[in-house]
C-alpha cells in the first residue's frame, strides 16, 4: 500500500499541503476530510474496489458523479453540499497534477463534471407568520420613552407596508388624523396615500404627545437626539433595535427566524394581506408597486408554501414505516488512519 502513488499523494495533501503550506483554516479541512471519507468509503465498501488497487486513474467523471448522485439521493444534499464536496475532491487532484503530470488528464475529466445550478430563489419571499410579528413588537417596553417609539415604528411599519426608507422619511404632517391615513413617498419620491389602523392611531398620539409636543410640522416623525439636536433615525438605528426584539421574541417563538430585517415586516404585512383576500391589483397599489408584475411574488409564494405542505405531508406518510438502510461503514474514518500509518 505504502508504495501507492495515489495513497501517498493524498496523505501529503492532508498531512503537508493543506495544513502547512496552503495554510488552510479548520473548517476547509475537515471540509475536505469529510468528502475524500465518503468518497473512499464509496468506492471501498459499495464499489468493492480494494484499497491496493486505487489508483489516480479510478477516479473517472463517470464514477464521482455516480456517487455525488448516489449522496444526494440517500443523504438529501442540497446544491450548495453537493458543489462543495465535488470542489473539495478536485481540488487534491489539482494539487497532484502540479507534481505528477499523468494525472492532469484524470483532473481534466474531473473538471468535466458541471457544478449542480440550485433552486431559483429569485421568487421566494421571506416572510413571518402573524403570531412572530406580534412577538416582537410585543418585545418593546411600551412603559419607557425609547421602548413606545421602537413598538410605535415597528407597528406602523408592519401595518402601512412601508418600506424602511419611507418610514424613515416621514414627516410629522404626513400623518392625518381627521382620516387615518399617512402619506408614504417611495421610489422616485412618488407619493402613496396609505390608511393606518384605529390601534395605530391610538399608539400615534400617545407617541406624538411624548416627542413631538412642541415639535413643528416638517419635523422628521422619527428621529435621535444629537447633542441636543433632533436628527432623523438612522436605517442601522432601526436594524440594531429590530435584531434586538427579535432575538428576545425567538426566545418565545419558534416561529421567528433567524435575521429578520425591517424588509420582512413588509413582506410579512403583504403576504398576509393575500391570505385574507386583497386582490393583487389592490396589494400592488397598497404596496407602491410601479409595475403590477411584482407584486405576483406573494401569490407565487402562497401557492408555493401550499405545494409544500401537501409535499411534506405526504412524504411523512409514505415514510413512516421505512427503515434507514444507510450502510453501517458510514462512520468510519479512512483519512484519519491514512495520517496515522494507514
């Protein structure tokens, strides 16, 4: 064995290349280790290719995707797995061909194999159940100054759809309280007439008798002192402060994911507007939309998250009873004992 070209290159790569003069960090190794392990147990124990008669010239295109394929199916790898262990293969074949020149012609039909193209995300929106959002405005201390402007912010945000940048932008005249309506000034300063909720309105006056008593009307409606000096929020101001109520809220609820930003509050707020029957012609207005054509993301997204379900429900019946045939060699580690005298 020890007079194995292919063995010795690939203990050099692990023991001497990777870790000494690439420098690699900890996480591309054991990267690296987990895909040569499960590529040789493969080849070793399904295949039935004895470990002496491994050579450079084994690993064919033919068989990596027969068995990238094979992982992906028992294993369920997404694109991005199955990219990354296929990279982390040719890239010790790369290494080999520097020093060995027969094997560049393996590396090059290795490099034949395409990188797998993942799900078209361009159409999922990123949105929070009803019960999520409540959790984090429910996380505000509506007692202090400070905790009433961040509920207030996040509530009329959710409730207008408003992106961040118009919420930011308002002023205190763009509020109407003889109608309840609030005027928003999107993309290219084109100006909507949004209607605002009784309970915002309520929350609105006691937040405007605490920081805006004596304010005049062009005052921005929210802002931060400076040095005494009123200054318009800042867009980091609100993305600290919603992280913050965010991370307490998934303390609560496992329904709030993980990196929410002020985006997901119009997302959400839209998404759940469709789910109680606005038509998308309204929606699209409500929204700002320029071009009506956005706005079918959200019934995109809705029909989406019913196939899911269905998906998932018949999977967890037609599964339920069947057993894991995932081969009992599958822990061993064969890079491990290479390294150490294999």
């Amino acid at each position: 064995m020890k007079s194995n070209s292919f063995w010795k290159k690939l203990k050099e790569y692990f023991g001497v290349y990777l870790p000494r003069q690439r420098n690699s960090s900890e996480k591309t190794i054991a990267s690296c280790h987990m895909a040569w392990n499960l590529l040789l147990r493969f080849l070793l124990q399904e295949k039935g290719i004895p470990a002496s008669g491994l050579k450079f010239e084994s690993f064919t295109s033919a068989i990596l995707t027969e068995f990238l394929d094979t992982m992906e199916d028992r294993k369920g790898w997404k694109e991005s797995t199955r990219n990354n262990r296929l990279s982390c293969i040719r890239s010790f074949f790369k290494f080999a061909a520097y020093t060995c020149p027969e094997v560049y012609t393996v590396y090059a039909d290795l490099c034949t194999i395409p990188l797998k193209k993942g799900t078209d995300n361009s159409r999922v929106v990123r949105h929070m159940p009803k019960d999520a959002v409540a959790e984090i405005i429910g996380c505000t201390d509506a007692d202090t100054p400070k905790g009433l402007r961040d509920r207030f912010f996040l509530t009329l945000m959710y409730d207008t759809a408003a992106r961040d940048g118009e919420m930011l932008q308002l002023k205190l005249s763009d509020i109407n309280v003889d109608n309840s309506t609030i005027c928003l000034f999107g993309k290219g300063a084109k100006p909507r007439l949004v209607p605002v909720s009784k309970e915002t309105m309520q929350m609105f006056s006691r937040y405007k008798s605490l920081f805006h008593n004596d304010s005049k009307k062009d005052c921005f409606l929210f802002y931060t002192k400076h040095r005494k000096e009123k200054t318009p929020m800042s867009d980091d101001n609100v993305a600290r402060f919603l992280k913050k109520y965010a991370a307490e809220a998934r303390t609560r609820n496992v329904h709030v994911p993980d990196n929410v930003h002020p985006h997901m509050l119009r997302h959400s707020r839209a998404m759940h507007l469709y789910q109680n029957g606005m038509p998308l012609a309204m929606l699209s207005e409500f929204l700002g939309h320029e071009d009506p054509e956005t706005t079918l993301i959200y019934a995109y997204a809705d029909t989406e998250m019913k196939r899911q379900a269905v998906e998932k429900a018949s999977k967890d019946l037609l599964t339920a009873n069947i057993k894991d045939d995932s081969p009992i060699w599958e822990s061993q580690d064969i890079i491990d004992q290479l390294l150490r005298g294999y």
